[in-house]
C-alpha cells in the first residue's frame, strides 16, 4: 500500500475533471519559505494539448545528465513528470494576485525524489495573458525587426520546459559536512525567487538543447529568447518582493550585463543571437551551483546585486505604464459562478 504522502498521485490520473487541491506553494512565507498555503484548481483536460506536450516528460532525464552543471551535483534518478494542460474553470485559497497559468507540485521532496512531480498547464489563461498583455507590452518594447518573433507557441513551450525543469536541478542536497538537506531549507527566503529564476533560464537552456536534438522545431530557436524577453517586463510589474518579479529581474539584468538583451536610442530592446545562449547558460550554472552548494551567502549575493529595478528595466516600464498594459487578467469563472449561486 503507497503512502498517504504518495497516494494523491494515483487518484484521477484517467479522469477528465482535474482537481488540485492542498496547502503547497510557500511563497507567502516570507520569513523562511518553510509554512505552504492552501489552493484549489479546478479544470477540464484537453487531451489534444496533453499528447503534445508529452515529448517533455519524456526527455527529462536526458535534460539531468547534460544540465550545464558539475556531473558531482546531478540527480542519478530523474522521474518523468506526468503533463496534463487543462482548461481552469475555478481557483481559489491562495490565488490572489499574479494569475498562475501552470504548476508542478507538489513541492515535498520526499515526493519529488520518489515519484517526480504533477505538471498542469492552464492553457485557456496562457492564451489570454498573450493576446491581452504580452502582445501590447512587445508592442511598446521590442524593436519593430524583432517584433514578429512574438508568438504565442514560444511563449507557450517555454512555460511547458519552465514547470518541467522544476523537477531537474538540485533538490535534495548533501552540504559540504556529510549533512543531507534540501535546497529549501539551506536558502529559506531566496528559494523561492532562485528557484522560479532556475526553472525559467534552464528552460530557455533545455528548448536550445531539444532544438540541438531535432526534437523542436529550429523555427523555435529566435523567437523563444525574444518572447522570453518580452515576458521578463509581465512578470516584473508584478513587483520585486514577489518571488515570479525578482527572479525575472535577476535573469534580464544578468543577460543585459552579458550583452544578450540590448537596449537602444528609441528606448525599445533587442536579442543579440550570437551572445544568448551562452549568457542562459553561465546563470543556468550560477544558479544550480548555489542550489546545489546550499549557499545561502551566495544566494543572498546574487539577488541583492542582480534583482534590482535598474535603468533599463525602468525604461521598459515606464513605457509599458504610458501604454496602459494592464498589470494582470482577472477571470471570471462564470460555469462555477451559476453552480455555486445554486447552492
């Protein structure tokens, strides 16, 4: 008989209806990210777009073993975590502000270690953040040669390979005395911004290493780094003290401090392909090491010298704000909304 702790995993694998429901996400612990909050999800399956996104379940440990990081720190044993993309129908607990368009829970890493993770992607909230928002804030932002790289299939593959590369990289740690740890408990507060600052850069890093392999389309290759840019400006107007804001102006100051993000005289932005890819890489490997070293100092280093709104990041926003973007989508979930006013 499973554990209490790993049965969850086995109900409702076949059912249509997806339900989430549990006290997982630490973000509003703000003293040692240790305390979980209670959320619900709850979401139609759509099966076409879950067969689609299989390929990166299933490649998972191959993305372990060539993660850009010493061979001393990678995962021997890696689990292909299950992908479902639904349709959200309902949310709520801790759900307030920033609308969540996927998750990979959950966070235990007894769980993690054993069984691997539950990937769900909401796609009908991704598809409504890239029409109302991230397509205005390319238009203020990007430069005009630049702008048709915008699309919606690299925004939405990259937040697949973001929630899949949560469950790649450090997590269960052995610290320099012989002590076993996780990287949670070693970091406390800056996990939670390191680690959503890990996820997204290793899956700009992972897209590469699957377009190398003629997994994904070479088509791919530009238009993920300059829709990544443009959603490193969303998710920074959520505010620097939120965990998705800080690690988002962690990795754009490190890649325009490496010449990969360039800002020019009209005030809009630019990718220089050719410096790219190695800047993901150098902090995909920065961030890992510290992680993987339980080195909280580092850490700490990292974000209080990188996760600053700098000039060109005010640039970005001020030109965002004079476009009236608005902030964040705020759903109305009107099937729930009849049910529960006829109960």
């Amino acid at each position: 008989m499973l554990p209490l702790y790993l049965a969850f995993l086995s109900c409702f694998q076949d059912s249509n209806i997806d339900v989430t429901i549990g006290p997982y996400e630490t973000y509003e612990d703000g003293l040692f990210s240790y305390k979980a909050t209670f959320e619900a999800f709850v979401g139609v399956r759509d099966d076409v777009a879950t067969s689609q996104v299989k390929l990166f379940g299933d490649q998972l440990e191959d993305l372990e073993k060539n993660l850009p990081l010493d061979n001393i720190y990678k995962s021997d044993n890696v689990s292909a975590a299950p992908i479902r993309v639904m349709n959200l129908l309902y949310n709520s607990g801790d759900v307030k502000g920033p609308q969540t368009i996927a998750f990979n829970l959950p966070n235990d890493e007894r769980i993690v270690n054993e069984r691997g993770t539950s990937m769900v992607m909401l796609k009908n909230i991704s598809e409504a953040k890239f029409k109302n928002i991230l397509k205005p804030i390319a238009n203020a932002c990007i430069r005009e040669e630049q702008k048709e790289y915008v699309d919606f299939e690299p925004y939405y593959t990259h937040i697949v390979c973001h929630e899949c590369c949560h469950g790649i990289g450090p997590h269960s740690i052995t610290l320099p005395g012989g002590k076993k740890s996780t990287v949670r408990m070693e970091l406390q507060e800056c996990h939670s911004a390191l680690e959503e600052a890990k996820a997204d850069i290793v899956g700009l890093w992972a897209l590469n290493f699957l377009i190398n392999k003629g997994l994904l389309p070479k088509s791919l290759s530009k238009s993920m780094y300059v829709s990544f840019l443009a959603g490193c400006f969303r998710s920074i107007r959520f505010g620097l003290e939120e965990a998705h804001g800080k690690g988002q102006a962690l990795q754009f100051n490190w890649l325009y401090d490496k010449g990969a993000f360039i800002l020019h005289s009209d005030g809009k932005f630019s990718i220089d392909f050719t410096k790219v890819e190695e800047a993901v890489e150098s902090l995909g490997r920065e961030i890992m090491t510290i992680q993987a070293k339980g080195d909280k100092p580092a850490a700490q280093s990292l974000l209080q010298s990188r996760a600053t709104l700098t000039q060109p990041l005010r640039v970005a926003l001020e030109k965002i704000e004079h476009m009236q973007v608005p902030v964040d989508i705020a759903p109305i979930f009107g099937t729930a909304s009849k049910l529960l006013a006829n109960n």
